[in-house]
C-alpha cells in the first residue's frame, strides 16, 4: 500500500513539473514577443525620427572673389560710409577666401568643412589681432518654415577679443533676435592651425530632424586699418573700418533629385511622304524633388541626326520646387534610306543642365543679398528610343483606306439588313390602315 502512495506522489510530482515548464516556456515565449514588439517600436522611432543620410558633397567656390560690402571712414566725425578701397583689401591679414565647403550626413548629424585657399591661423599676433574687430566663419542652415523664409539655426567659429581666443558656438536663429545653444571656447578639434580647414557640424536633432534643408557658407572679417596717401606735398593718413565677405552657392540638402521622362516612353514614326505627315511629339516632362528654385536647359547633339531631325518647342524651363514642368520635342524622320534598311532604331540623347540662383537672399537678422559669383549646375543625360518605320507605298495607303472605310461598310450592311425587314413590315401595316379606310 505505501509502494502505491508514493507512486502516486512521484506522478503528482511529475505533472506538476510539467506544468512548472509549460507556464515557463509561455512566461518566456511573452517576454521575447514583447522584446521584438519594443525593438522594433525603437527602430521605427528611430529610423521615424531621423533626417535622410547622403554621401560627401563639395560645394567649389572662386577664389579671389572676397567682397567689401561696406568701408567706413572713421578718421573723424562723424563716421561715414565710403566706397570699398583698396587698402581693406591690400592689408587684409584675415584668411578668408573659401575654395571649398563640403558636407554629408548620418541622419543624426550634419557634417560640414570649409577650406580656405589660406592656412588658418589659430594665434594671431597682438599687434595683428588688436585691429581685428570681429572675425567670424560660419555655416548657415535653413529649414523648411511655413511662415518665415530666412535663417534657422547657424554654426560659427569667431575669433573672442576679450578672451583672445577662438570660440565655437551653435546658435539658433529668429527673425530679429538669436539663442546660444552651445557655446566652447577653444575648441578641441574645429581646426588646426596651419590647417586649410574648419568644421562646422551641427545635429540636426535640434531642428527636429527635417526632411529637406538649405545651407550656405560664409567667411567674414571686420577690422581696422591705417591708409596713407600722397596729396600734393602732404601726406594724409585715413583711418578705415573694413568690412570684408565671401560667401559660397546657397544649395539644398539632401543633394537635389531631378527626374527626366518621355511621354511617350518610346516612339514610331515613318519618314514624311505626300501621303502623310510624319512628325510627331514627344512631351519632355522634368520632376524637382529639391526645395529650391532652379532653371533646366535641354541640350540635344545636333538637330539632324542620321536621318531624325529634332527641335524643341522651348529648350528652356523654370522649375518650382517640388513640382514638373514640361516642354514638347518635335521629330521628324526624313526620308534616306532605301525600303530594304527599315525598321531604323535610334536612342537620342537628351542632355538636361540644371542651374541653381547665382544670387539669393537671406534673412540673418536683416535682410541681405549674397551673390556667390559662380553658378551650380546639376547634368542629368537621359536617353528617348525612336523607331522609324517604312515610308507607306500607295498600297499601303490603299489599305490604311479601306480599313478606315470598313466599319462604315459594316454600318450599312446593318442598315441593309434592317430595312429588309422593317420595310415590308411598314408596307403591310400602311395597306392595312389604307384598306380599313376604304370598308369604312
């Protein structure tokens, strides 16, 4: 009898470890869907929440184009104004003149280089930095604003008079007013003196990670400068504040995407003969996926290729940003070959340079006009497919005729058909009303 009960314990035992399992495996069959589930709740959130990511770029940039947007006089009082003189430019000490900026982006962060044509230099002298007024690079962003059209958020590096040092900051940007958000004194990093190069990142996580963004870059100096000049026997000794400026191509990021497409795809014509006209049209559409304005110039090899004569109504577009516009190509095939050559295939390359404006306007405070002194252009080469098929032969035509003519032919057999029965039937119904007439 007690073999018995302790069998029974033992199976008692053994289905409650069974049991003990089952709740475990489906205790942890719910952890790990509730693992997957918040993985790729992050991801999402993640991929959801960050800025597209792109390759290097490089914006080039003239060098020696250095700009003095103002010169003041001030010698005396009161300070004036005067035209942009050469000895701001002659005694220019500061390392302006961009060759270059290049940028990319990882989706979280923006990272972005502007060269100079100069070294930079990282420990002026005293007697030279005692002149500097205010030395600033800097690299300007805007972002997609409904309401306002200017500068959001900018990253510079500008040389700290009182401190005597370089300090780095990133600051955002309203119409009349700005915020520091960061803001280091000399900079670990940002450069290297002797360097042809500063960098100026920015996360873009401070802009909510926008889609699609603008950005420019710009060197600048303000500082003080003695200019003696020769007048008759007396030397006159002026003393100038000159303001001196370069500034690169404003240009989208990502890189713009244009789409180039035919409608049609593709296209069949047959040479020009007294019995038809063969030109046709093709509709040249052009899609901007960029928030900038933009002008498209369509350029073919030559008008005349090889038998195909082409011409556009227009070779001309401007593009909206976010929108397609479109123009007609016109194409004949001209008649020289012998019939034994035919079908004839062509693939005619249409090229597509896309220009970007020279000059465009800013809001960093106040308003200002920027002239980049050289023009970005984007190629794009797309190819249209053409057939031409044999001139028709009055055979051809004959038949063309005959098959236009066949459904009338069909038509009238109906009417044939129909009449067959319906008029004896309006006969018989006509006597029959003729003949009641005359009984009564």
């Amino acid at each position: 009898m007690l073999k018995f009960k302790i069998i029974y314990v033992i199976i008692l035992d053994l289905d409650s470890l069974l049991l003990t399992q089952q709740r475990f495996l489906l205790l942890l069959s719910i952890l790990m869907l509730a693992f997957m589930l918040s993985y790729i709740s992050i991801t999402s959130n993640a991929i959801a929440q960050s800025s597209s990511s792109f390759m290097r770029q490089v914006i080039e940039d003239p060098t020696n184009d250095i700009k003095s947007p103002f010169t003041k006089n001030t010698t005396g009082k009161p300070v004036t104004y005067v035209s942009p003189n050469t000895a701001c430019l002659k005694n220019n000490t500061v390392p302006l003149d961009i060759e270059s900026a290049s940028f990319q982006s990882d989706g979280e962060n923006l990272r972005t280089t502007m060269w100079l044509k100069n070294p930079f230099i990282e420990s002026p002298k005293p007697d030279i930095a005692r002149n500097w007024k205010h030395v600033e690079y800097t690299m300007y962003l805007s972002v997609n604003s409904i309401y306002h059209i200017g500068v959001d958020y900018l990253v510079r590096l500008f040389w700290n008079n009182t401190a005597d040092n370089w300090t780095y900051q990133v600051v955002e940007i309203s119409p009349f007013h700005e915020k520091i958000l960061s803001s280091i004194n000399s900079p670990k990093g940002i450069y290297k003196n002797g360097s042809n190069y500063i960098n100026l990142d920015f996360n873009l996580g401070l802009a909510d990670h926008p889609k699609q963004y603008q950005l420019f870059f710009v060197s600048g100096a303000t500082y003080f400068v003695n200019s003696t000049q020769l007048t008759g026997n007396k030397k006159i000794t002026n003393s100038y504040e000159c303001g001196l400026l370069d500034v690169t191509n404003l240009v989208a990021a990502p890189p713009p995407e244009f789409t180039v497409s035919f409608d049609p795809s593709s296209l069949q014509l047959r040479p020009n003969s007294w019995l038809e006209n063969g030109d046709k049209s093709v509709l040249v559409k052009i899609q901007s996926k960029t928030n900038l304005d933009s002008k498209a110039l369509f350029i073919l090899p030559s008008n005349r290729t090889s038998g195909i004569q082409t011409n556009f109504t227009s070779n001309t577009l401007s593009l909206l940003p976010e929108d397609t516009s479109s123009t007609t190509l016109k194409i004949r095939a001209l008649d020289v070959y012998p019939l034994q050559s035919y079908p004839i295939s062509y693939s005619i390359p249409v090229l597509s340079n896309i220009t970007f404006p020279q000059n465009f306007t800013a809001d960093i405070g106040q308003k200002y006009t920027f002239d980049s002194n050289k023009i970005a252009t984007i190629t794009k080469n797309s190819t249209l497919n053409i057939t031409v098929l044999p001139p028709l032969s009055i055979f051809d035509y004959l038949q063309l005729t005959a098959n236009w003519l066949s459904p009338i032919n069909s038509i009238w057999t109906f009417i044939t058909a129909a009449g067959v029965i319906i008029v004896p039937f309006i006969i018989r119904r006509y006597s029959k009303k003729k003949s009641e007439g005359l009984q009564t």
